[in-house]
C-alpha cells in the first residue's frame, strides 16, 4: 500500500479570506506537483466546489447562538500513487436537511458518466441559481469530474445537528 501525503488540513472557522488563502496555497502546491494538467484542473476544480459548499451552507447557522461551534468545518487534501488526490471535508448541518441531503447524493451515485452529463444539463436548465450558489449542480460536477462515486456520512452530532462528512477521490 502506497504511503498517503497530506497536501493541507484545516479545521476552525471558514472565512472568504480564507478559502482565498487556502485557494493561493493549493495553487501553489499542484504547480510544484508534477501531474498532467488535466489532473491539476479537476483536483482544484473539486477542491473549490468542496469548500464553496461548506462557506455557502455555513450561512444556515448564521445567528445560531445555541451551538458554538456550527460556523466550523474540517477538510483535508490528500495524494498517494494507488488512488490519486482525495478531498475530505466535514461541516454541520442540521439533521432535518440531511435525509434530502442523502437522496440528493444516493441519485448522483447512481448514475453513470452518460446520465450525469444528462443530468447536468437538465438540472441547468431547469433550476434557477440561488444565493447559495449554482442551483444544487456542485455535487453533480464532483461527480462528473471525478469520474468517481462520492463517498458521504452524516454522524450525530449536538442537539439538532448531524455532522456530514465528504469524501471525493480524482484518480
């Protein structure tokens, strides 16, 4: 088994400042990686799409008093030769939006490249972009750009909250 390298980890509060840290680093770190650059566009595509869902859906807590600490989220950017970059993050959502959360991603998983693309399409064209972003299509282009299934779990968590983890592999 091939030894796993830790590109980045976080875990605390998210802020636009810094994702766009957290966005220079890894830019830096994939042009000193020697990989084809299709490669590097789709790590660093999903990557963007990985933390914008985090940022965008931290807004959901937003005068949340009662939990501390629901405007934190962990991720981890990872690479070894056997499986390739793998993006892992972490963040709380409450437990009510997990069920649609799950079906949202049991559907994804259940396509093939094909019906993905198709997909794809027909959910642009149907949906309208919200302020949260593009219209639910991240998880759709993860997929898409992965050509890998999207690995999730949501644990218990404080009160009304679950903890969700996600994991996407780009080989």
């Amino acid at each position: 088994m091939d030894e796993q390298h830790i590109i980045l980890s976080f875990k605390g509060e998210i802020s636009k400042e810094l994702l766009t840290s957290i966005y220079s680093i890894m830019e830096v770190r994939m042009d000193k990686a020697r990989e084809e650059l299709q490669r590097k566009k789709k790590m660093y595509n999903i990557l963007v799409e990985s933390l914008q869902n985090i940022f965008h859906h931290l807004d959901d807590f937003e005068g949340n008093t009662e939990h501390s600490k629901t405007r934190e989220a962990i991720f981890l950017v990872s690479f070894n030769k056997e499986n390739g970059y793998e993006i892992h993050t972490g963040n709380y959502l409450y437990a009510n939006q997990a069920e649609s959360l799950r079906q949202k991603l049991e559907h994804i998983n259940s396509m093939d490249a094909g019906q993905l693309k198709e997909y794809y399409r027909t959910k642009l064209n149907e949906t309208s972009f919200s302020e949260k972003g593009g219209a639910g299509l991240g998880f759709i282009d993860m997929a898409r750009k992965s050509g890998n299934k999207l690995d999730y779990k949501f644990h218990d968590g404080p009160g009304d909250l679950k903890f969700f983890t996600f994991s996407v592999r780009i080989n």
